[in-house]
C-alpha cells in the first residue's frame, strides 16, 4: 500500500507539472511576448512623434546653404522693419556657430534701428506671427535726446538645420488657432508701458502680487525677465507675471516679492540680473524666468559676483 501510494503521488506530481507548468509556461511566454510588442509599440509611437517634429524643424529652417541663411534673413528683417515702420533699418549677421553633432547651425543676428513705441510694438506683433526657428533673444532701447524716438537693438537667434531641403528662406505663419492672442498680447505689453517717465519722478512698482487662495503653487516660473533698458541714463528691468500679465519696472536697490519671498535687486548687468533673497544671491539671465536662477552663494558683505 505503501508503495502504491507512492508510485500514485510520483505519477500525480508529474501530471500536474506537465499539464499545468506547460500552461504556466505558455503564459510567461504571451506576457513576455506582449510586453515586447508594447514596448516596440511605444520606440514607434514615439519615434514618429520625433520624426514628425524633426520634419516641422526641416521645413521652418533657415536655409541649408550658409550665405543665402545669411542674407536671405537680414533682408527679411530689413522687409519686416519697413512694414512696422521703424527708421534707419540695419541687419548684420554677428556668428554663426556650427553644431554638426546636434545637426544644425545657430545664426546671431543684430538689427538695429529707430522708431516709436507703437512701431517697436508693430514689429514685434509681426515677428511672433511667425512660427520659424528664430526668437529675439535681448532687447535693447535707448530714448533719442528729444525722446521723439527709441534706438533699437535687437539681437536674435535663428537656426538652419544642415539638412533641410530649404533652398531659399520660407517664413511660416503661425497656426492662429494654436495660441491666437500670442502676437497681440505680446505687442500691448510694451505699447501700453510709460517709457518715456523721467526715472527720477516716477514711483517704482516694487511688489508682485500673487493670488492667496488655495491651492497654493510656485510663481517662480511665471515671473520673467523681460527687458533691460536703460531711461534717463539710468538702468532699470522689467519683471513679467506671465499669470496675471501684470509687469514692474525696478531699479538697483528696489524691493518686490515673489509670492511670499522677499526679494531685492542688487545689480543689473548687460544681460541679466542679481537679486538677493532668502540669504542668497541669485542670477537670473534676461528672457529668464526666476525658475532658472542661478545660485551664486551666501549674501556678503562684498559686492555680488559679476
């Protein structure tokens, strides 16, 4: 009986494993098999999306050809000017940087030139209609003696893509239904601002306000470093709440507040700014939003790093 009785647990085990470890097994297998099948699904949807963003890249290029990218874009802006009506149009092509790696050549143009405010405001309108790779990366304005006109300095990057089939320089126009108050909102934040106040008269808007309600979030990133100017030989910045779209012009020494943090501006350089908060010095590059600060240490007593 003994035996018997081994022999049928033996033979019962055996069963058991062949028949339901074939059918464990099988599906490892299918869930394996699956897994694979998802995943290359997903390599494909996203190398489709990839795809299609580099052919969006391909088509709104400057160029491939390095002297038509060139000219082909300063006459554009020269064009651009004429129809905002700015005086005294110039275009130079400053650099262009070759990045074979990531596959495309960055230009930095300077246009300068002359006008007013409403004409500043035109030309910047028209130039966001425009969805090419290019952006105005700073904005530079000085008030002529009589103030009757602003000198203008723009600099402004744009990229060719080196393996773009664009032969001559074709400008798209932005798709309005993506964001259609994107060119006009941007042209009324600068025709709507006082440039012309004497510096010394004028009460400093020294704090940002935020909504206190719940849910509490971080302002940080939608407050932003719009301009450096400089008015009445004095330099002052131009921080833009991106949320409630209102804009504070400050001086070196000027206080403000970002949400709940206090905050000082202790230097304006060419290119960005310095502000003191929390016990430490932060850089903060125009175009910037103060979720890009830089740490540059402890507040001393010394002056902040240059």
């Amino acid at each position: 009986m003994i035996v018997a009785g081994l022999i049928f647990a033996v033979v019962a085990a055996w069963l058991l494993n062949d028949v339901y470890g074939s059918a464990v097994s099988t599906l490892l297998k299918q869930r394996n098999k699956l897994r694979n099948d998802v995943t290359r699904l997903e390599m494909a949807t996203r190398s489709e999306s990839l795809r299609r963003r580099l052919d969006s890249f391909m088509e709104k290029s400057l160029p491939a050809d390095r002297f038509r990218a060139a000219s082909e874009y300063q006459n554009w802006l020269i064009d651009l000017s004429a129809r905002s009506g700015i005086r005294e149009p110039k275009a130079e092509a400053a650099t262009a940087k070759d990045s074979p790696k990531e596959g495309y050549r960055n230009y930095t143009f300077t246009f300068r030139g002359k006008g007013t405010l409403a004409e500043l405001a035109a030309f910047l309108r028209q130039f966001h209609e425009y969805d090419n790779l290019h952006l105005i990366r700073n904005v530079l304005l000085k008030p002529s003696k009589d103030a009757k006109y602003l000198d203008i300095t723009l600099n402004i990057d744009a990229l060719a893509m080196t393996q773009s089939a664009n032969r001559t320089l074709v400008m798209h126009l932005r798709d309005p239904e993506t964001d259609p108050d994107v060119a006009e909102r941007m042209s009324r934040s600068v025709i709507e601002r006082d440039f012309f106040v004497d510096a010394k008269s004028a009460t400093p808007v020294v704090e940002i306000t935020r909504p206190t309600s719940p849910p509490k979030f971080d302002p940080t990133p939608y407050c932003f470093v719009t301009a450096i100017v400089e008015s009445f030989g004095k330099t002052e910045v131009w921080l833009g709440n991106r949320i409630s779209g209102q804009l504070d012009r400050l001086h070196v020494g000027d206080r403000f507040r970002i949400g709940e943090m206090p905050c000082t501006l202790t230097k304006i350089d060419f290119n960005s700014i310095t502000v003191e908060a929390d016990g430490g010095l932060y850089r903060i590059p125009f175009g910037y939003s103060f979720d890009d600060a830089e740490y540059l240490g402890d507040v001393t007593t010394e002056d902040p790093p240059g």
